[in-house]
C-alpha cells in the first residue's frame, strides 16, 4: 500500500501511516490528505504501518485478561473513588456510554480497566489543586504482577503514535505540521482495557456491551478482538455497520474536540459495541485496549479559523479539553 490508496473496506478505510515518518513531507502531506478525507467522510479509519509492537499490545492484553479473571473483591480494591476520577475499576452495568446522549438504558454489559498518565512532576500545573481530577495518581492492583510496568510502556507508545497521527491530522488540514504540538505535550489521556463478558443471559431490553456514544477527545485508538458481538459505527446514511477486525491494525477515531476543533468538518461519529448473536453456542467474550488521547487540559478548543466559511458563525463557543472531559465524565454515570 505504498502509494497511499485507501482501501475501502465497508465504510472503513485503512490508512498505511509508515510515511507519517518519512523525511520528505510530500510523502508526509499524501497520508495527513488521506487521513483528512476519512475524517470527513465516516471520522474512523484502521491504520497499518503504525510501528505499535505486538509485545506491547500483549503486554495490556495478558494483565487485563488476568486482572479482570480475579474475585470482584480483588477487583473492588481498585475501584473507580467517583465519577469524575477515571482511575481503576469499574464493575458490569454501573455506567452506560449511552447516559452521554441523555438516553436512559440498563447499564453497559462491560467492565473496564482505566488509567491516566503517569507523568512525576512537582510542576504546580501538574497538582490537583490546579489540574482537578486529570493528573490523579492511578490505582494499581496488587496482582498480576508487571501490569503497572506493561500498562506504563503502552500507554507512551501510544501516546507516541497520538503525537504522530495529531502532526498527520495537521498536514491533512492544512495547518502546520506542528500546530497541535504545544497543545498536546501534557496530555491528559487514558488507557482502557474493556471487557465483555460472555452472555449467558439475555440482555435486557435496550442493554448494549456498549451504548452509543461519541468519543470524547481528540482521538481513540483501538485495538479490537475477534469475537462475535463487535465495534459498530453509525453511517451518515443510518446505518450501522460493523468495524473488521484486521490482524495488525488499529482502529482510530475521532472524538469530540476534533469535530468541535473543526467546526463538524470532520465527524465524531457514533459507535457501539454490539451483543452477540444469541445463536453463538461459542464462548462470546471479548476484550479490547483502547486509547483516548486527550489534549492538555488547558488546551482551548475552538473552530479554526480555516474551517469556518467567511460570513458564517462558528458552531461552537470555546472550550477546554479538561473542563469538556469532566463534564463527559460525570454524564457517563447519570442516568437521563
Ligand atoms: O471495545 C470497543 O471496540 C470500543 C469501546 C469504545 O467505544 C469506548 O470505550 O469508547
Ligand atoms: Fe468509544
């Protein structure tokens, strides 16, 4: 795929990102256009060539799946303290992703894993006082052994690659290669191992392993499983279409602040993980690693100037990645 051609497969197209590090910027330029065309059209795309090392991957994947495995009072150790503090544990059907819509609906069919950065600063930009929830210390269970360690690696690589797509979304829209550089060098992302459990039961009516929502920030990265029951986007023409799993790639969307940053040029589309089938006589588990990076909390967010038509009002007032991702969290645990 090294002349850049997307592949169309269903709605999403898949991106070879190698030349996101080439020296010539042409070459650059060609991937951020790429990029740029699938965030206008759907806002998710896979990427290939994006230098993530499986021992990596395998590294979150082993621990989690093990760390979830544990007695619920292991795992309650761990718990998430509140809604606005995204730090450890959170337990099958205590939140919904679809509470962000103001829908009501029986809580996810998932439990999950969170973490922030790790970054060990006495910088007062880094204190609570002054940062709020954002750079709370994590929690981390007594067993497995080596999560923190595993958990840690991944999370800088995929910060690493964040950084990378960010100079790629940049090219794509025409804007300086390092436009969002100083807005993203204290970053408040979050890594997330999500886990589905089999269904031995039925869900409820309207229960989701995943409800509906928009991601949050500027963009996610996921690393999917093969299993029944799967990642959906919602279509500009209505329908819901399941994401492939492709061996080796990454699905990447946008969230929120990237459609706002763009003034809904490019599109933070709708997402769900589905139930399974019921007829799956199969074990229907599965579980994903996701990355939501998430500019510096005082980073203002408002349309660019170039994506807002002469004589035309933005169609967002300013905000702050920190202040819109509290507001999105407290949401998560509301119900409508
Ligand atoms: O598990 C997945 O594939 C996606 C989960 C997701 O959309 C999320 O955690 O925001
Ligand atoms: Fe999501």
């Amino acid at each position: 795929m090294s002349d850049h051609t997307a592949v169309i497969q269903d709605v999403v197209p898949v991106i070879d990102i190698t030349d996101l590090r080439s020296d010539d910027v042409a070459r650059r330029r060609a991937v951020g256009k790429e990029i740029d065309g699938a965030c206008r059209e759907i806002g998710f795309f896979q990427i290939t060539g994006h230098g993530l090392p499986d021992e990596l991957v395998a590294g979150v994947y082993d621990t989690a799946k093990e760390f979830f495995a544990q007695p619920m009072a292991t795992k309650r150790e761990v718990a998430q303290p509140n809604p606005k503090t995204v730090r450890g544990y959170t337990a099958v059907g205590e939140q919904a992703f679809a509470y962000n819509e103001d829908t009501s609906a029986p809580g996810d069919l998932h439990e999950k894993f969170d973490v922030g950065p790790h970054v060990v600063s006495d910088d007062p930009y880094f204190s609570i006082e002054n940062a709020g929830p954002h750079f709370i210390p994590n929690q981390w269970p007594s067993s497995p052994a080596g999560m923190q360690q595993a958990w840690e690696s991944y999370f800088e690589a995929a910060d690493d690659l964040c950084r990378l797509i960010m100079r790629g979304f940049a090219l794509g829209l025409d804007l300086p290669e390092d436009f969002f550089a100083d807005k993203i060098d204290k970053d408040i992302s979050m890594l997330r191992a999500i886990h589905y459990p089999h269904q031995e039961e039925p869900p409820a009516p309207g229960q989701m392993r995943a409800g509906a929502h928009t991601d949050y920030g500027s963009l996610t990265i996921v690393r999917p499983e093969v299993a029944p029951g799967g990642l959906q986007v919602f279509t500009q023409d209505g329908d819901w279409v399941d994401v492939p799993v492709i061996p080796g790639a990454l699905v990447v969307n946008i969230g929120d602040l990237m459609a706002q940053w763009t003034n809904d040029e490019w599109i933070s589309t709708r997402h769900r993980v589905a139930n399974p089938p019921r007829d799956v006589v199969a074990d229907t588990e599965r579980m994903s690693i996701v990355f939501f990076h998430q500019p510096n909390y005082d980073a203002v967010i408002e349309p660019l100037p170039t994506c807002v038509a002469a004589g035309e009002e933005p169609r967002y007032a300013p905000t702050t990645s920190g202040d819109h991702l509290t507001m999105k969290f407290e949401k998560t645990h509301q119900k409508a």
